[in-house]
C-alpha cells in the first residue's frame, strides 16, 4: 500500500495537530485532508511554512491550556441539580444524559462542546453522580450533579405489602 507525508495545517483527530508531518495513506491525503483543507504535500518550499505553523500552535496551545484551567476552576464550584419525575418506589420516568448536563452548562454560563462531557451511560438512579469533563488534553474536571424526585417518593406495591406483613406479625405477638 502507498503512503505519502503530508503538512497537517489544522488539528486532526487521532492524527496529529497543526504543523505536525505524518506519513498517511495515499488515498486519505490525496481524497481527503488535501481538499479539505487540513493537509499540505511535504514538498522543499512548505519548509518555512511548517515552522510558521509550529510557532501558531505553540502559542495557541498555551492560549487553550490557560482557557481551560480557568474554566475548570469556575466547573470545580459549579453544582447543578435536577429534578425528575419519579414513580412508585422512587423509579425515575427517563433519564439525565449528556445533552441535559450540556444543556445545564451552557444555562450556567458555561460554552463547553458536548463531546468533552464523558458520561458514558445515562444516569436512572436518584442521588449524586460524577461525571468527567475533558476541557484539554491535560485538564480534566470531575463535575458532581444531584438527581433529586420532584415529586414526593410513594413506597412500591411490593414494599407496601412487605410492610404491611411486617406490621401484622407485629400486632400478633403482642
């Protein structure tokens, strides 16, 4: 199979950030990244290019870097709730996922992309939970949210009969 190396002028996913020579698939360089825009052909006259795109990114790098620290320190202090409707015995009707903690953020002044929120399966159950935002490659926050019922929580037919069998031995004994 042929490969070529290409000038990454933009970030790439699982590839390689901008300023960045990587050996690719021909066929990817030469259908993808080179139309789009987000690769250049190595070639002797793109050499000072590629330092003017390493000096870009080392600076853009550190600008994310701070950005995402301070975001993290505001996160760190952040608390969010929410309410749900619940059932008999306290089930909760749905769920929390990741867009009703985006949703959440972005109400509590936060602009975070909702790929960075790691929530890998909806939350069903009542209480606290965690869970992790990525802001940057080196900051990561675990933001913790509480789950609360809306309504007041009924006890399930089943625990209602338990109860009710427990009362009755009770009022035999006596």
């Amino acid at each position: 199979m042929a490969h070529t190396e290409v000038l990454l002028v933009k970030p790439v996913d699982g590839l390689g950030g901008e300023g960045d020579q990587v050996r690719v698939r021909a066929g990817y360089a030469r259908n993808f990244l080179l139309p789009s825009g987000m690769a250049l052909p190595v070639t002797h006259a793109n050499s000072k290019q590629i330092e003017a795109l390493k000096k870009r990114r080392a600076g853009r790098e550190a600008l994310e870097l701070s950005g995402a620290q301070e975001v993290a320190q505001k996160l760190e202090k952040t608390s969010l709730a929410f309410a749900v409707t619940t059932g008999e015995g306290g089930k909760m009707f749905g769920s929390v996922t990741v867009g009703d903690l985006h949703d959440k953020l972005v109400a509590a002044g936060f602009s975070i992309d909702r790929k960075r929120i790691q929530l890998h399966t909806p939350v069903k159950t009542l209480g606290r939970h965690t869970v992790k935002v990525k802001l940057h490659a080196d900051v990561a926050v675990d933001l913790a949210f509480d789950v609360v019922s809306e309504n007041p929580i009924e006890p399930s037919a089943e625990e209602k009969a338990a109860e009710d069998k427990k009362n009755r031995k009770g009022e035999s004994r006596r």
